[in-house]
C-alpha cells in the first residue's frame, strides 16, 4: 500500500498519513498487479485512474475532498471511481449524500492533519482578514458587505488562485489573524479542510454555517459559526476560540486513529477479495 496527491493542496496531509501509516508517499505512481493505493485529489486525473484501473488489477483508498454538488460529480469518471471504490470523506453529510445517490463504501470521516509549526502570535499579524476561493458572486456580495461594515481593518482577497501551492498560502496565514470561510455551493459541507489548516498555523476562523449540522457543532468550540458575515465583530468577540492543540486533544487524535483503523480495515478487505480473485 502506498500514498499519491495529485493536487498540491494535500501534499502535506499525505505526507502526515504516511508518517501515521508508515506507508510510502510516492511523487511517481508506477502501479502493478493488486497494489493498494491510497488517492488524494482524485478528481484531478479521474479519467487516467478509471483507465489504470481497467487495465491493471489495483485498487483505491480514496480520501474524498468534493463537494457532492460540486463540479467533480459532473465528471463520469470521478462518479466511477467513488462507486467502485473505498472512501474516506470529510463530512457526515456528504457521506450520506453519496451513500444515498452512489450506493458508496466509506470506512471513516476524514480528519485533515497537518503538521504543527511555530507561528507567529496572533495579535503581531498585519491581516486582520483573509479569504482565498474561487470567485462567485455570492462570495463577492458578502465579502463586499463585510467590508463596508469593517472598513477599519485590513483585507487581503484573493480569487486569483495565488496560493495554490500550500507553501506560499502557510507563509501567508501566519501574517493572517482571521480567515474568513464562506461556502461556494448552497447545501455545502463543512471545509474541515481549509478550517484545519488555518487553525493549525494559529488563524481564528470566521465561517458561515454549513448544511452538516453535526459538524457546525463539533466545530463551534474551535472557529465563529455566524448566520451572516455581518454578525460578526472583533469588538464583541474578544475571547478567541480554542486553537488546534484543543481541537487535537477533544477529538482529532481520535479521530486520526478512527481513519487508520478504517484504511486498515479497507486494505484487509482488499486484500481478501484480491486473493479469492487469484
């Protein structure tokens, strides 16, 4: 069993499972005959897995990072891989949606790990709020809304892509007080992703709701979950939130070992239907 990322954006949370699995991550994917690959960011070569995968006997350990009602279920081959294959996904609800429409096999909800660092303190950032996304034009009225109400701090937008490589956005989260999460799809589940890694580089969260209730709440000790972007002020919210040591303690560490148990389990499986298929 081994790791690949096809996606910068998660080289670091393969490079923490593999340490936490002792399974290599490789940068060059040269598969054979039943090898069991673990897949981050599948939906960027959706196309080339579904064909190895036709033509070799390999099987993957998907580690699910979409949105269901994103543009990656648009795409035919990510629908193929995510029904003929074991997942990890990040959110409850997001499982149930593909349980539901894709009759998927999930073994855990993903928990994102990432390595900790020393970090500046948060009161000696020179960002007051940051947000980087894609742009929409929801996205836009409410930070164009948020602005006008806080004209007093200052901002750094970014819809240019300019932090795709994570070691240029790590730099620049530590310069960075508030992250400002605000969803791109109605009905979306909550980016534990993007949450995680602000919070384990010291960043406080600002975040609208998402529609996995369940996870509104485990987060809510750890990032401000408010109903519009507007409702929140640093003059009221003088307390910040636990950091990602507490999030950690209270229930990532757990977690962690839940999704290792759980890509055990998948690759024994695997194994098992590989040996009776000769």
């Amino acid at each position: 069993m081994y790791i690949v990322s096809f996606h910068l954006i998660f080289n670091e949370n393969a490079n923490v499972l593999s340490q936490r699995l002792g399974v290599p991550f490789v940068e060059d994917m040269n598969p054979k005959d039943n090898d069991i690959i673990i897949v981050f960011g599948a939906h960027e070569c959706a196309d080339k897995l579904v064909q190895i995968q036709s033509e070799i006997k390999v099987k993957y350990i998907i580690i699910q990072s979409e949105q269901f009602h994103g543009k990656a279920f648009d795409n035919k081959y990510y629908v193929q891989l995510i029904k003929n294959n074991a997942i990890l996904d990040f959110s409850k609800e997001n499982i149930r949606r593909l349980k539901q429409n894709l009759s998927t096999s999930a073994y855990s909800i993903y928990f994102y790990d990432f390595f900790q660092t020393e970090t500046p303190k948060l009161e000696d950032r020179p960002i007051d709020f940051f947000f980087c996304g894609s742009r929409s034009p929801e996205r836009v009225r409410v930070l164009h809304e948020f602005k006008a109400a806080n004209p007093e701090y200052t901002y750094e937008i970014d819809f240019s892509y300019s932090y795709v490589n994570p070691l240029l956005l790590n730099e620049k989260l530590k310069q960075v007080k508030y992250v400002l999460n605000i969803p791109f799809y109605k009905d979306n589940s909550l980016e534990t992703h993007r949450i995680n890694r602000a919070i384990s580089l010291g960043c406080q969260v600002v975040s609208l709701p998402s529609a996995d209730k369940e996870m509104n709440l485990k987060y809510e000790p750890y990032i401000y979950i408010v109903p519009r972007l507007t409702d929140f002020s640093l003059l009221l919210e003088l307390e910040p939130k636990k950091g990602y040591v507490q999030l950690m303690e209270d229930f990532g560490i757990y977690q962690i070992q839940t999704n290792v148990n759980g890509i055990r389990h998948a690759e024994k499986k695997l194994n098992e239907k590989n040996a009776s298929n000769g």
